[in-house]
C-alpha cells in the first residue's frame, strides 16, 4: 500500500475527473477508480442519445485511462438509488411549485454516500472528486468548503449538504487550479482529446433540457390535472390560460406564450389554485427568506445577526445579509432587495471564501422597514 494513503476517485470519463485521478496516482496515492452510472436515458422515454456522464463512451474513457496507468477500475451502478430520491424528490417539488436543485440533492444524498460506502468496502481511507472547490479543517476542528480558486468554475455552492464525516474523508485536488490550468495538465498527461471535450451542463437525467417533457413522461395524467390554469396579476385578474403551473419557474419571462405587451414575469406560484402569478420585474424584490433543512459545516451554528453573504442560485455572486435563527429553519435578511428568490433551490451562506452552510428556501419575502 502506498504510503500516502488508498483514494476512491469518482471518474465520469470527462477531463476533471482524469486529471484528478492521474494527479493523485502521479503524486504516489494508491488509486482506485469508479465510474457511477446513475440514469439511463431510455427510463425517460427520451429518444436523444445519451451524452455526459452516463453514456458508454464516457465510462470507456474512464477505464482506459485507469488501465493506461495501471490502477483498478470498476463501474457502479446507482440507478435504483439515484431514482428513488433524486428523480422523486424532483419530480414532487415541481409538482408542489417548488424549483428543485437536482445535483444539490445528489450530491448530499446519493453520490458521496455511495462512494464512502464502496471506498470503506475497499479499504481507502478517501474519496476524491474533480469539483472546484477546496475542503480544509478549520482551528476549531470542523471540516470546511471553501471556494475553488477559478471563481468561474467554482462549485462550492453544490456541496453545502456534505456534512463533516463525508467532508473529512474527501479530497478535492483541483480546488487549487484554474481550468486552464487543468487542460493543459490533460494535454501534458497524454489526453488532449480530454481539453477538447465539450462540457455538459444539462441535469443528467434530462437530456434535452427539457424538464417540461420529462415531467410529462414521469407523471400519468400530468397535463389533465393542470391543464386549463390561469395566469393572474397580484389582485387576482385573469390573464390567460397557462400550460399547468409545474411548467414554470419564479423569475421566468420567456415562453409564456401571452401577449402583454410589455415584459412579464413569474412572481409566485399556487398550486392548490393552479395559478400562476405575473407581474413587473420589480415585483420580484425581497429582502428576506425563510430557510430550511440545514447543514452546518464552518461553524456549528449561527449567532444571531450573523453578517454572510449569501447565493439563491448557482451563478448568483451572492448578496450581503444577517442571518437569524428562527423555530422553523433559519431566516436572511438582506441587505438590498434581491430578485426572483426560488423556493425548493439552496441558499448558501459564506463568510470570505468559506462556506458556512446552507439549506433549501422555503420563500420569500419583502418586508418593508
């Protein structure tokens, strides 16, 4: 055994991941690579050929390098876990009007569970990913996230429900590294083909992006149960007839298919009334945010009126805010208004680079001083 220690590494067959598992096996770790199948395109009724990392391609990418360089490689297969939660949890949000955050809740839940579970089966002491994003232990003991080096590829914002038994088994080697950087690493390592590879950035298990259709597909009788709703201004005057209120996102314009004459936006949405409110940019303005289901990691908790900055969505830069506990979760109070605050997505909250936790938004609101 390596004396630097046995790593499980998580390769999806794209650069990241290579670059990650060759960096630690250079670097005198002993490596063991898994590649997770989580969906198959099929289940979906979609006819597009499946692309990113669920696709044999990428899973033959994986291996070849492992075998290339002389570590082992095995493929695990997570659908049955990946469906129960991931694809119900997504599904049922939208369903209650909510915008889920898929990979948040994969992440938390399935992935890193099941890597930790086969890594104790095979003896390594960790498991490494190629997310940018950095995990260090802070003087008071706890393990942290902080932001990755390349703010452009940061992925902090999707880690916030690790809780501190994952965070201390896991390594993120390319915290450290711009992108860049990363590319040329795949191009030195033998792997150019990996600098030219496209990214996806769609939900793994909807192809297409179309989020709408999977819906449709999932749910028997989907349409019939929401069809024939009613979009309405914020005193309750009928617009027009929408598609069913599942099929649209706070802070949406586009696709709405009405005729205002001028921009609208989704500010809210009942789903026990099947409607869906419209209203003025301004409209979606708050200030403050009822959060639940949360995960501490930099700290144990928050004092009250704590200063963080915190994001309501993945490419959000994030806005300064106190935080305060509350009965029923946590609550921020912002600053500056903010716009089109999701509920069902993550609110995480940073202190510097550092995350301090986060939890999913339960709404919002704009409360006048």
């Amino acid at each position: 055994m390596s004396r630097k220690g046995k790593v499980l590494v998580a390769m999806s067959g794209g650069i990241d991941s290579t670059v990650t598992a060759l960096m630690l096996h250079h670097e005198g770790y002993e490596v063991i690579g898994i590649t997770m199948k989580t969906w198959d395109y099929a289940s979906s009724g979609s006819s597009t050929k499946e692309t990113g990392c669920c696709n044999i391609d990428s899973f033959n990418d994986a291996r070849q390098a492992a075998v290339h360089h002389g570590f082992p490689h095995f493929i695990l297969d997570i659908r049955e876990e990946f469906g129960d939660f991931v694809i119900e949890n997504f599904v049922d949000e939208y369903i209650a009007g909510r915008t889920p955050n898929p990979c948040v809740m994969c992440n938390t839940h399935i992935k890193w569970r099941a890597l930790l579970k086969r890594a104790k089966a095979l003896d390594c002491e960790f498991i490494a990913t190629g997310h940018y994003a950095e995990i260090r232990q802070h003087s008071n003991g706890r393990y942290m996230i902080s932001k990755g080096l390349d703010e452009t590829k940061d992925q902090s914002y999707v880690l916030w429900g690790l809780d501190q038994e994952l965070l201390s088994k896991t390594m993120l080697p390319l915290g450290g590294y711009h992108k860049t950087a990363i590319r040329q690493m795949a191009i030195d390592m033998g792997y150019p083909e990996l600098a030219k590879k496209s990214e996806s950035y769609e939900i793994c298990f909807v192809p297409d992006n179309d989020y709408r259709g999977f819906l449709k597909n999932r749910v028997t009788g989907l349409e019939e149960r929401v069809a024939g709703g009613w979009f309405v201004d914020k005193t309750g005057k009928k617009l027009g007839q929408h598609k069913g209120y599942p099929f649209y996102t706070i802070g949406q314009r586009k696709g709405l298919e009405l005729a205002m004459g001028r921009p609208v936006y989704v500010t809210e949405i009942h789903p026990d009334t099947n409607t869906v409110v419209l209203g003025e940019e301004t409209d979606l303005e708050q200030n403050d945010m009822l959060i639940g289901k949360l995960n501490w990691i930099k700290y144990e908790g928050i004092t009250d009126g704590m200063e963080a900055v915190t994001r309501i969505r993945y490419k959000d830069k994030g806005a300064l805010s106190n935080l305060y506990n509350a009965d029923n979760g946590l609550r921020a109070r912002f600053y500056e208004n903010v716009k089109s605050i999701a509920p069902g997505q993550s609110a995480v909250f940073y202190e510097g680079n550092d995350v301090i936790g986060g939890g999913i938004i339960q709404r919002g609101e704009l409360i006048l001083s």
